[in-house]
C-alpha cells in the first residue's frame, strides 16, 4: 500500500500497552533487544511510546523497501537521530536534508565510485599486513581495538591523504563518547544535553577535541603547496552549480562524519567477523583454503576479491547476523498509510536491520553462523529489504563499496597470514548505541600461519 493513500480515517498502528506519562520507556530501556523481540507478537507496523516520543517499528521488507525507496521523498532522517550522539555531524552528508543533501552528495559521489575505490585496495592490504606483523605469535587481541586503529589509518589516508596517528586517541575517544551517550539502554540517554551530567560533560570534551583535530587537518591541508586529488581536497575545491563553494563548518562535519562513521562501522564488522570465525573453525579452515588457492603468497588485491566467493559469503552473514549499522531512523513529514496503517506526521520510525535479517519468515535457523546459506537460489527468493547492511534508496551508505573492498581485503588478509583461537565468552551481548556494540571485549589469541 502507498503512502500516497488517503491517511484521514486510518487506524492507527497496534503496540504493547504502555502506562501514563512514561508509555514504555521503562520496559524499553530495561532491555532493549528484548523489546524489541516481542513487537512481532502485534505485527509488521509496531507503535508505542518511548521518552516522550511516538515510535512505530516496521518489521516487514515492504513497508522497509516503501520508506527508504518508493516514497523517500516523504521522509527525513528525524529527530531521534539528531538527539542519539551525533547532533555535531549536523551540517554533513549522514544528517542534512533537501536539496543541501542533494548537492553534498552529487559533490561527494565521484570519490566512492568503484573505479576510483579499487585504487585504494593496495593501501587497504598494506595496512591489514602492517597489523598482522604487529601482533606476536600467541599474543591475545582486542578486537575492537585494533580494528579500529586499522581502520582510522586506512581511512584517512586513502580519503584524506593525512596520517593521524598522533591524533588517533582523540578520534577514538569521541567515538566512544558517542557510543556512551547513545546508549538507549541508559535512562540517561534521555537526558537533554545541555545538563551537566558526567556523560554529558565527557561528550563535550571529547566532540571538541574531535573538533579541534578537524579543524587543524583543514589548515594543513590549505596550507599545503602540493595539489591532491582525495576526497578533503574535493571537498575544499568543489563548487556547486550555483556558484557557491561548500562553507568551513560543511567542510569540518563531512570529515567528522567520514572519520567517526566510516571508522565504527567497519571496525565493528571486522571484529565480528574475526569473532565468528574463531567461534566456528570449521569456517575458517574454507576460507582460509580459498584464500590461499586464490591468492597464494602474495597480498590480496581488488583484482583477487571477485573470486573470492566464500570470503563473501561470510562478510555477508557477518553483516546479517551482526549489522553494525543496526536500527535506521526516519521521520515522516506528513500523514502516511505503511501496512494499511495511519501513521502520523512526526512519528519516529525505526528499521531495525537486526531483526529483520533474524526473521524466520526469510531465513532459515536464522540465529545461528551459516555463511553456506548464501546461494544464489537463496538471494533470488530473498525479499528486497530482508537484508539492508547498507541502508537503502537514494540515503543508501555513500562509502558502501569503499566499506565492502576494505572488509574483504582486510579479512583475507589476516586469514591468509592467521588463525584465531576465542578467548572471550562465545555467548555475545550487545549494547543498543549509536552502533551495534558488544557489551564485553571481543578477544582472540593468535596464531601466526
């Protein structure tokens, strides 16, 4: 059904009941996942009311494909989002609107295009292999952090040309800053920002030194008598068909963004992906056979991931079973019909891809580790939207194929050159942040080939 239906007399969607004043927050912030597991016992479009605010879940690829594609134009990001942690990426490409969307992504589009993405694998590859020789044999990793190290240097010098190694605490203390302040399973996160709460003085600190880090690669780069091609020098030349150039805050949030989202997500896929893999040897010890078949002893190219099929079979049920990017927001800005249910002008939507990609409907013993189920026959009969890693529509990532070349060369990498023996819980928990988080370290020994 399209939104483009009368909405007057429709009914609104049904929800968990809630109590007065609060709705279900309470319910909601004591267990978030388990709230949200229990949504589908009232169908496909979902409502309740949560810090004040009138939430509708959908738990359908159609009414996911309408909202991200067919009707697009109805929808903003909202203003959940914008209170979620990362209200200082306001003026970059994650969180504009309209046609000031429009224009940053037109100017921006040419840089992730795949001609110029494969470009940047050598440098991927170096860097993974630079990890890899950094570890000792025997020695206990955390994932986590060492994949985000890896991919904040892989980032900014392919996009940026900048080495921020001396920088690189600051960017990573705001991520987690973000992280902290987005936790939807703290009361706190409800808290407006402007209160003096530890958490909320320890984002400050933390978003202004990231600021401040920002600003400084900006002068730099002006100040550089060598003219570049990357994406800073792009975003600091462009001009937009009506004469105007991009303005100094625009130029520092679209780093800002690049940096802390482009970093977070993929750290986090690698890290599950690694986690999985020592979880199930038995899938390690396929990929590791093609790795070695495909790429023998030299360094995996952009050239070498075409054919490695089983290398993406397992990024993809990475991403399914642990989607980084978990729960997308969107905020319709008139009255809509989604399921053959009014849904109100304002309502805060949440698409949440961890759900979706576990629904029995679409997959399959769907909570367990199966890279094998990725069949071609599969992917045909699979709905459009029963599996959004990326997003989707014109909002879709920007920097998806740059992310989808970096995780494969990444992982063959460190495949072709380790084994990984788990040393944390195999059990995960996560945290409902910004970004899907485990709650605990991901820790693996490991074992040089």
């Amino acid at each position: 059904m399209s939104s483009q239906e009368t909405v007057d007399d429709g009914q609104l969607p049904p929800g968990p009941d809630g109590v007065p004043l609060v709705g279900n927050t309470v319910e909601f912030v004591r267990d978030v996942f388990g709230f949200y597991d229990t949504l589908a016992e009232y169908g496909d479009v979902v409502s309740y009311r949560v810090g004040g605010h009138d939430f509708v879940t959908l738990l359908h690829p159609d009414q996911i494909e309408q909202v991200l594609v067919d009707d697009a134009d109805s929808y903003e990001k909202g203003d959940i989002l914008r209170q979620s942690g990362v209200d200082f990426l306001e003026h970059g490409v994650l969180l504009t609107e309209g046609e000031e969307w429009r224009r940053q992504r037109t100017a921006m589009q040419p840089t992730f295009y795949r001609e110029r993405v494969e470009t940047y694998g050598e440098t991927m590859a170096a860097y993974a292999a630079a990890t890899v020789d950094s570890w000792d044999d025997g020695q206990v990793v955390d994932l986590t952090d060492e994949f985000s190290a890896l991919a904040l240097s892989i980032l900014a010098t392919t996009l940026f040309g900048v080495d921020i190694r001396g920088d690189e605490s600051a960017i990573r203390d705001a991520a987690h800053a973000v992280q902290e302040r987005s936790d939807a399973g703290s009361i706190q996160s409800f808290l407006p920002e402007w209160l003096p709460t530890p958490r909320n003085r320890r984002f400050r600190r933390a978003t202004d030194e990231f600021d401040r880090v920002v600003r400084d690669l900006i002068a730099e780069r002006r100040r550089a008598t060598e003219a570049s091609d990357d994406l800073l020098s792009l975003l600091l030349d462009v001009t937009y068909e009506d004469g105007t150039a991009m303005d100094e805050r625009t130029v520092r949030d679209q780093l800002m963004t690049f940096l802390f989202a482009g970093h977070e997500t993929t750290s986090l896929a690698l890290s599950y992906a690694v986690f999985a893999l020592a979880r199930h040897p038995e899938v390690a010890a396929r990929l590791r056979a093609e790795i070695d078949d495909v790429v023998g002893d030299g360094r995996p190219t952009a050239a070498d991931v075409r054919r490695l099929d089983d290398t993406e079979r397992v990024l993809k049920e990475t991403l399914r079973l642990y989607p980084p990017a978990y729960v997308l927001f969107r905020q319709p800005t008139r009255d809509v019909v989604l399921g053959g249910y009014r849904v109100p002008e304002g309502t805060q939507l949440t698409l949440p891809s961890f759900r979706l990609h576990a629904d029995p409907r679409w997959y399959d013993d769907p909570e367990s580790f199966r890279p094998e189920r990725w069949t071609d026959e599969m992917e045909a009969e699979l709905p459009d939207y029963a599996y959004f890693p990326f997003g989707g529509g014109p909002r879709h990532c920007i920097g998806m194929r740059f992310a989808i070349l970096e995780l494969h060369l990444v992982l063959a990498t460190l495949v072709q050159s380790c084994e990984f023996d788990l040393v944390s819980d195999p059990d995960l928990e996560f945290t409902a942040a910004a970004t899907l988080q485990p709650k605990e370290a991901l820790r693996v020994r490991v074992r040089k080939r």
